[in-house]
C-alpha cells in the first residue's frame, strides 16, 4: 500500500515553532499550554513576523521543506490575522511549504489565508467523538470538524491526526480513523502523536502504552488513508530506534524535526540524521506546487 504511493526510503521533514505560547483557553487534558493547568509555563506574547521568517529560513537551511506556525488560541481574533498572512507570505518567499494551526477557523479567516498562499492548516481531532468529551470540554467535536470544513472548502490542505496513549481504548484509535478516512476527502497530511505525560495537566499520569500498539496505529492509518502523509509526531523522545523504525516500515512518511515541538523536546537534527543513515532513509523533497 505505501510503495503503491509513496518512495518507501522518503521522509518528509516538517518544522514547528510555537509563534505564540501558553495562556490558552481551552482545557485539553493534554496540554501544558492549558491555562486551566499548573504546568509552570509562562505565557508569551505574539512572535513578531522577522523573527517567524528568520526561524523558517533556519529550519530551510536545515533540510525542512515545511514550516508550521502554531498559536496556543481557541481561535484567532480579527487583530491577529495581518500578522498570520504577513508571517504567511514571509515564508512562501523562502521557498517552503505552509502550515498553520491556530485553533478554530471561520470560513471567512480560511479564505484569507489561503489567499496568503497557505498550504496546510492542522486541526486535530485528537480522538475518537465517544472518549473526546474525557479529554476536552470547552470545545466539541462538532466543533473540530466544522474547522476543518471551512479548510476544506477554502481550497487549504487539510491536517488532521490524533493522540495515542490518553487512557482510549483500542476501539477508540480506530474509530478516530475511521472519522478521518470518512472525511470528505482524506486529510493530505495526518499526525499520529504519542501522548508526551506532562506535569500539571490532568494527563501526567497516563498509563504508556506498549510500543506495538502504536505502531499499529500508524499502519491502519496507512492502509485506511493510503495517499496521506502519515506523520510520526510528538512523543519521539520516548520512542527507541527500533520503534521509530517499526513505524516508518508501517507506513509513516513524515516527522517534524528540530528540538523542540511548541513546548515538548524533540529528538534534534544530529539524531534523526544518524536514524536516518541507519535506515537508508533519505528527506523528501518539496512538492510540486
């Protein structure tokens, strides 16, 4: 199925960068920029757009051929979105690929970043419409897909994936599958996150599962979206080489690279490049646009 589309010896490598950090509304069980959790992690105001595009060229030069600027909101307000299109633009004219995730979108706010040249925009689903309601409270599923509706309609690659390891069960992995395959169209890019335990947030003491559990996601993903890009995201460093590989060979075809991921470590160029060596993977190069 994956050799069917895809260079099985290919990755896509991706950047992330947190363009505006902590203070969040939303009380996702999940996540250390929750202001509803004691995490510890100080707020910080909108990054500026020179410093944005002075990262993205950073993360170009290191071999990434995707940028994604993320903004711990609900939703964007009418001030912010010349500093979401300009930081937009910035990092078209590197050379790159787009992508944004900023909470909920109307269709309105779509349609002018897609105008900006945006090429992706991520809003997850994070799990299954049976457990979401154990996670999260203060936004609904409905709501999530209504998001990614107006993506979908504004012409804007639609990103959507999920976490693994929140106290779901197995029959909830897929289900979350199932809900995105049955979108109408696949998302071109969907993350496949392992669950990273942070303390202050009512998710620190999750039980982790076993490594072949995660993989299996990643394949039925594969199989069920067969021209997606399956990205293996957060939850990296807890991952060994092994595991990491088991995915790629399930099907994975993306990761994002880099130290951090928003406010989580990630594992750093030096070691995927060594992984990679390992597995005779090489970076995907940028797509045709």
């Amino acid at each position: 199925m994956h050799r069917q589309n895809f260079d099985p010896n290919k990755v896509q490598l991706s950047r992330l960068l947190s363009i505006k950090t902590g203070g969040c509304p939303e009380d996702c069980g999940y996540c250390s920029q929750s202001a509803h959790h004691e995490t510890g992690l100080k707020a910080s105001k909108l990054m500026e757009v020179r410093r944005v595009v002075a990262e993205a060229k950073k993360a170009r030069d290191a071999g990434a051929t995707r940028y994604c600027m993320g903004a711990a909101w609900r939703n964007p307000k009418a001030r912010d979105m010349d500093a979401m299109v300009a930081m937009v633009e910035g990092v078209k004219a590197l050379g790159m690929e787009t992508c944004m995730t900023l909470g909920m979108l109307d269709l309105e706010q779509a349609a002018r970043l897609k105008q900006a040249g945006l090429d992706y925009y991520n809003h997850n689903i994070d799990t299954s419409e049976r457990y979401y309601s154990e996670v999260i409270s203060t936004r609904s599923f409905a709501e999530r897909l209504e998001t990614l509706e107006h993506v979908r309609q504004s012409g804007i690659k639609v990103c959507c994936g999920g976490i693994i390891g929140m106290g779901e069960e197995p029959v909830d992995r897929i289900d979350m599958l199932v809900t995105l395959a049955n979108l109408p169209e696949h998302p071109q890019s969907v993350p496949i996150n392992m669950l990273i335990p942070i303390a202050g947030t009512p998710l620190a003491d999750a039980k982790p599962i076993e490594p072949i559990e995660f993989v299996r996601v990643i394949a039925l993903a594969r199989i069920m979206m067969p021209k997606s890009h399956i990205r293996l995201s957060a939850g990296r460093m807890a991952m060994t080489d092994e595991m990491q590989a088991l995915c790629f060979f399930a099907g994975a075809n993306s990761i994002f690279v880099g130290d951090t991921l928003l406010t989580a470590d990630n594992p750093g160029e030096d070691k995927d490049t060594l992984l990679f060596r390992r597995l005779g993977i090489e970076p995907m190069e940028l797509e045709a646009q």
